[in-house]
C-alpha cells in the first residue's frame, strides 16, 4: 500500500514550548502570561520572578515569536 505524505514533516516540533521553558527558568507560566497581558516591563517581571532581566527578555520573544505552542506539520 502506497501512501503519501507532504514534506511538511511530522506534527511535532522540538522547539520546547513557552510553558516549559518558564518551568525551566523558575518563572510562573500563568503570572508570566498575565504579565504580558497588564503590560508590565521585563524589568518588573524579573524582580518578581527573581531571575534576570535577560531571562524574561528571552521568554517574551519567544512567546511574541511562537506563541504558547509552536506546533507545526500535518493536518
């Protein structure tokens, strides 16, 4: 039996998603979500979440990147 299949790839991806890597970096996924909503500043969320500026600096664009799940491939 033939099949056929996009190249597209598999409906996976090995980009961790933004939940865990919050999870990773110690930081609240749904405080850090909320953050994001209320308009807070990496510099508030880092002091309080007690991780460097940097670290949220890196969460934010991946999550304005790739949203909460970046999940591609076939339907």
């Amino acid at each position: 039996m033939s099949h056929k299949y996009s190249s597209r790839g598999a409906p996976w991806d090995t980009r961790p998603s933004i939940k865990e890597m919050c999870a990773e970096a110690g930081v609240d996924w749904n405080r850090f979500i909320a953050g994001i909503k209320r308009g807070r500043s990496d510099e508030e969320m880092a002091s309080e979440f007690g991780v460097s500026e940097r670290t949220i600096t890196s969460l934010r664009r991946h999550f304005e990147k790739y949203g909460i799940a970046s999940v591609e491939g076939q339907d």
